[in-house]
C-alpha cells in the first residue's frame, strides 16, 4: 500500500472482486443490499454503488463497494480492482467502503470520493436521528483495501439481509 502526496492509502497490486450495482451512478434512489428502497436522496449519487455479494461488513450487510467510472444499469455485475477504502461509521457502527475502478483513482477523483463519504456521513446522520436510530455517524477517511477486505467475513448460504435496519 503506498500513500501519497495527501497521505490517502491505495494499494499497488490491488485485489479484484465482483460488484453487483445497487445504485447507478446519477440515481436518486438509495436502495439497500435486500433490493428495498432505503430513500430517495435530493441528490443524484456521482458514483456507482454496490456490493460485493459474496462478502459481509462488520455491521452484517453486504461489503459496500463503489465503481468509479460510467454510469452501470441497476443489477449488473461487474469484474473492478479495489484500490482503497473508506471508512464510515454508520450509527457507531463501522461500515466500510471499497473504492473500485478500472484503472487507480487520480488525486482528484480520491479527494471527490472523500469529500461526498465526508457529506454521506453527516446527512445520514440527520436520516438516523429522524428515524430514532441513535449512534455516531462519520467518515473516518482513506484505508486500504485489503483492510477492509480482511474485515469482512464470507456470506453464508442462509443470509437473508442485515439483522438490523439501515
């Protein structure tokens, strides 16, 4: 893992995973890991949003990952490099983001990924204390992929979605 100039992590030889999309890049609709609508942002997400289908997150959902690069049609699947990770905490629980791509993420585009987690975190926030779900919200910055990756656990054949609400 190398950090630059910003002293953000990513990796050199990054690890590939499927990504299923849950939210395409542009779309307004928040949907969650079992297919539900979560909510309806007032903003369209500027990235691509999904899951690794076989891999769960420390809070028991399926591991967040986000593609970077065009837009990708709701349900597709597809074949990135992780570079990095973002850590959110998501009602005091820690909620990793794999950052995945083509090709490694320019300063520009990981100061952009930064920033929306940095926004993310705070409206999720005010979305959780509306909803009476109590805990701390936050973006927590850059990590490696492999440290999320390590994190994880395998998805078992009987899962049927988180055991909690997000």
């Amino acid at each position: 893992m190398l950090r630059d100039a910003d002293h953000e992590a990513f990796e050199l030889d990054p690890p590939e995973l499927e990504v299923v999309i849950e939210v395409p890049r542009g779309s307004f609709l928040k949907r969650g890991s079992t297919g539900h609508i979560d909510f309806v942002s007032p903003l369209p997400c500027p990235f691509n949003y999904g899951a690794v289908p076989d891999l769960l997150g420390l809070e028991g959902d399926l591991l967040d990952a986000v593609v970077l690069g065009p837009r990708l049609p709701f349900g597709a699947r597809t074949h990135v490099r992780a570079w990095g990770s973002i850590t959110l905490r998501d009602r005091g629980m820690v909620d990793d983001k794999l950052i995945c791509s083509a090709r490694p993420p320019d300063a520009s585009q990981r100061r952009r990924v930064l920033r929306f987690f940095h926004l993310y975190a705070k409206c999720k926030g005010l979305l959780n204390l509306w909803r009476g779900r109590p805990g701390r919200n936050a973006c927590e910055g850059w990590g490696g992929a492999r440290e999320a990756l390590a994190r994880a656990r395998p998805r078992e054949a009987s899962w049927n979605g988180p055991a909690i609400e997000f």
